[in-house]
C-alpha cells in the first residue's frame, strides 16, 4: 500500500522546485503555477498506478517539460503578438470595390446602364429585358412577343451595342470585340 506520499513529497520538494523554477522564469506566480502543476502530474501518474521510485526526479522531469513548454508558449504569442490599442493599424485594406471612389464609379456605371435601357426603344428594350434579366432564349422572347427570332436578334444586338457604347463614352464608339450573346438557343 502506497504512503501518503504525495502531501510528504510536497512538503519535502515544493520550495526546491518554486526555487528551480524560479530562477529560470522572472514571474513567480508563473513558477508557482508550473511548480503545482508538475505535482498534480506526478500524483496523476500516481493515482493512475505508475510505479514512482523517484518522485523528486520525476518533480524536475516534469518541471523541465513544464518550462520548456511554457517559454515555447511564451516564443510563439511574442510572434503572434496581439496589438494593444497603441498599436492599433488604424487603416485596413478592404475589398477595392468598397473604396469610395471606386464604389461610387461603380454606382454611377450602373445608373448609365439603367438610363441606356430605359432609352432603348420599348420593344427593343423588352427583348433585352426579357432575354437578359428574364432568362430566356431568343426563341421564347419570340414566342412571348410574337415576333421573329431574327427580330429578337436585332433587338438584342441594337440593346448590347447600346449597352457597350455606353462603357466608352471617350471614344464614342465601343471597341470592336464579340459581345456575349449566350441566351440564342
């Protein structure tokens, strides 16, 4: 049957390692933390059914283990080190979207979008609404116009242009490229 070891070896052992410990850490409660903690492992171990021959040896065991873990620890926040409100960076890149003048430019396109399809003729711009912003295909567009689909073409084809010349008003013209015209079916 095992003593009362673990109050004996406390009482023997804890100010020696309060004293290694202390002597390797500035902060006494910080030793003290990892002095108790190195005897609540031994008497784990114990507990659990560990054969203990040595405990003073497994107290420095641990407390080294301890130490070495806690100035790890201590390494990686001073790495990782979270700004006080002095160092606060008080300007954070965000999405260059939400920049100001590229949000209001952005705005602005869209509302010269808008005014380009309000513009557009009435049948013109129900084609477009109808194929672009409805979903769907030119032959449908026909079939709820009662229109041909080479009208709802030109329709389509007038709206885009429109649309692109809109995106270009320095050059008065758009750029010649192939618009996407993917909802023909």
């Amino acid at each position: 049957m095992p003593a009362p070891w673990p109050s004996i070896v406390f009482e023997h052992y804890y100010r020696e390692i309060l004293r290694f410990l202390s002597g390797r850490i500035a902060d006494r409660s910080t030793a003290a933390d990892l002095a108790q903690e190195s005897y609540v492992r031994v008497y784990a171990a114990q507990t659990a059914g560990t054969s203990i021959d040595d405990p003073r040896a497994l107290l420095y065991r641990i407390a080294r283990n301890l130490l070495v873990d806690h100035h790890r620890h201590t390494a990686l926040r001073a790495e990782v080190e979270i700004p006080t409100d002095d160092d606060v960076v008080t300007t954070v890149q965000g999405p260059k979207g939400l920049e100001p003048e590229i949000a209001a430019a952005s705005r602005q396109g869209v509302m010269e979008l808008v005014g380009v399809i309000d513009g557009l003729p009435p049948r013109c711009r129900q084609a477009f609404m109808l194929n672009r912003f409805d979903g769907l295909s030119y032959a449908q567009v026909a079939a709820e116009m009662g229109i041909s689909v080479k009208m709802v073409e030109q329709h389509i084809k007038h709206a885009l242009d429109a649309c692109e010349a809109s995106r270009w008003p320095a050059q008065g013209a758009a750029p010649r490229r192939k618009l996407n015209r993917s909802r023909h079916d």
